[in-house]
C-alpha cells in the first residue's frame, strides 16, 4: 500500500529534478555592452631623463638620494675624470722633455754649439794654412795644386760652420716652440681635468639612483632617472591588428592594482606610430582626466579603450556558444548571428529569443 509518506518522497524528488533541470539552462540576457580593446597599463612620469655623465670617471660627490626632490639646475653630481688625468701626466712629461732639450745638461743645442766650436777652430786652421800657401804661391813657391786644395779645405770649412750656425737658430727655434706648445698643452689638460659638475636639467623626483660616491661610471651608463614630480601617463601595449581602431582623445576606463575595486576616467593623448617589431605591438599614451591619489610610477593594472557601447542588446556568456557560431538548445545545436564581442559576453543578432533555453557547452 502507498503510503502518505511514499507519496512525499516521490514529490520531493520530482521537485528536486525539475530545480535541477530548471537551473541547468540559461537564458539570454538583454544587457548594455561595452566595445572595446583591452589592455595593460603602466604608470610612468609625464616627463623623465637618464642622466649621463660626459666623461668616464669616478664620482667625487653625490647630492641626490632616490625620492629626492630637485630643481632644475641643481648640482647632482661631481665627476672625476680619469682620462684627463692621464693626459696631465702626459702633458707634464712632454713639457719635461722639451724642457731638457732646451736647457738640459745633455740638450740638442750644446751637441750643435760642440760641433760649432771644432768647425770653428778647423776653420781658423784651414784660414791659416790657405794664406799661409797664398803667401808662398805668391813668391813663386809651391804648386798651384795644394794651393787650390787649401782654399778648397778653407771653403768647406767657412761653409760648414755657416751650415751649422743656421742648424743651431733653426733648432733652438724649434725646440722652444715645442716648449711653448708643451706648456699650452699641460694648462689645457689642467683646464679639462677641473671637475666636472653635472646639473639637473628639469625639476622633477629622483626616481631611480644607479650609482654611489667611489664607482665609476662611463659615458654609456645612466647615473640616475629624473622625473615628473606631479604628472604622469598611463602607458599601455596595444596589439597591431587593435592600433587601427584607436584614435587620439578616445575614451579609456583604467583599473590599478593598487587601488582595488576602483576604475578611473582618461583618454588617450598619443599614439606612437612605430611598431615594436619584437613584440608586434605599438605604445600608447594617455592621461587621467581626474587621477588618483597618490600615484607612484611603476604601477600596474588594466585598461579598457571604449570603441563603442551599446545599448539593451541581447547577450549570452562565451561559455554558451562555440568556435562554429552555435548554441546548445533543449532541441540541439542551433546557429546564431552574433554582434560585439566582449570579455564577459557575445551580442547575439539573430537565431534565438530571451525565452531560449540554452546549455553550457563543454569542449
């Protein structure tokens, strides 16, 4: 016999079955959606410099910290120039040498005034014997020979002591230019090697400090990064096959991570026409139009670049539909027209109603 509380159960079970049955379905929606390209963001000064120094040296003096503050035409650091060191050393040991040249124990000058003096006296001697043999021809002795060979040998000897008489000026000339041209070398290698002082060229906070007093640094490697104190830009990536739907002043909806739950207003203010061929993506910038407070850069999150919205359309979630543009029914697979795509939904044109029942499909 069927009892009251047989009846109960069997009830129950029905009741559970058609909940069950019931929940398993959805049905689409009519909602407003948003167009739009998706991508990440990162927060950076509106302006920023790398600070280089001129020269490959030690750093004498550092009067930056990160955070720090600063104006423009502040003193950021002192640098030590090794290089211009050594070109003092250089500079000193070449005016010693022309020093030594010139006025030296063992200089050019006393080699030519040595070789000056035997000219000199050979040429006293070649005089005598000339005028002496001149004398003697003239009274019939000797041969006109020797006494063509002793003019011979007084020519010569007149000759090469006016031949070294001109080497002399000629060299003592030279020697003191490359004097002169040593000393002006050394006062500019001193002149170089006074320190060079290297000055902010914007008022901005130091954000990045890449070095300490005692390391050295070179012409290729930035000291410090200086930036917008109060300004700053949203930096995004923006795959090529989405760059043609943007445009400058578009509507831009920004979430960061450090500010939960919280969207902010912008627009973009530039597009970068170059494509970054290692990532087949372009740069975009944009600005809050109202920021929050306080912002830091290096910050990350998320930004939605609005296209288009539209409005109390008919929508169902990516799950509900497949690659072949299909829906499952109570009745089967059913092909649909779709619309805008978002992260969240799929505009549905054509092929179902809101009283549709349909399946989540598994793939």
């Amino acid at each position: 016999m069927i009892t009251i509380r047989k009846i109960c159960w069997v009830l129950l079970i029905f009741l559970l079955q058609a909940c069950q049955t019931e929940e398993s379905y959805y049905y689409p929606e009519k909602k407003d959606i948003v167009n739009a390209v998706y991508t990440s963001v990162t927060i950076n000064p509106a302006d920023e410099y790398r600070v280089y120094s001129p020269v490959n040296g030690i750093i004498n003096q550092l009067n930056i910290e990160e955070g720090d503050q600063i104006k423009k035409g502040a003193l950021i650091a002192v640098i030590k120039d090794e290089n211009s060191r050594y070109s003092i050393q250089n500079a000193a040991i070449q005016k010693e040498q022309a020093v030594a040249n010139l006025k030296g124990q063992y200089d050019q000058l006393n080699e030519i005034e040595a070789e000056i003096i035997i000219t000199q006296n050979k040429l006293s001697n070649d005089s005598s014997l000339y005028h002496r043999q001149l004398r003697l021809w003239e009274q019939g002795v000797g041969s006109r020979n020797e006494m063509e060979q002793r003019k011979l040998a007084f020519d010569n000897s007149r000759l090469s002591l006016k031949a070294l008489n001109n080497r002399y000026n000629r060299t003592k000339e030279l020697l003191q230019y490359q004097l002169e041209q040593s000393e002006v070398n050394l006062s500019a290698a001193r002149s170089v090697n006074s320190d060079y002082r290297i000055l902010c060229q914007m008022s901005g906070t130091v954000y990045t400090l890449n070095k300490e007093v005692g390391e050295s640094v070179t012409i290729q490697e930035p000291i410090a990064i200086i930036g917008s104190t109060d300004s700053y830009l949203i930096d995004m990536v923006v795959d090529e096959e989405d760059i043609v739907k943007l445009s400058i002043n578009q509507h831009v909806v920004v979430s960061l991570d450090a500010f939960a739950e919280r969207s902010f207003e912008a627009q973009i203010t530039k597009i970068n026409p170059q494509m970054d061929s290692r990532t087949q993506s372009f740069s975009v910038e944009a600005t809050f139009l109202d920021p929050p407070a306080p912002l830091y850069p290096g910050l990350t999150g998320e930004a939605s670049i609005i296209l288009s919205t539209e409005r109390d359309v008919l929508v169902i979630p990516h799950d509900y539909i497949n690659e072949q543009q299909q829906v499952l029914t109570d009745t089967g697979y059913v092909k649909v027209e779709t619309g805008t795509t978002t992260i969240e939904y799929v505009e549905i044109l054509s092929g179902i109603t809101s009283s549709t029942p349909l399946k989540a499909i598994v793939e």
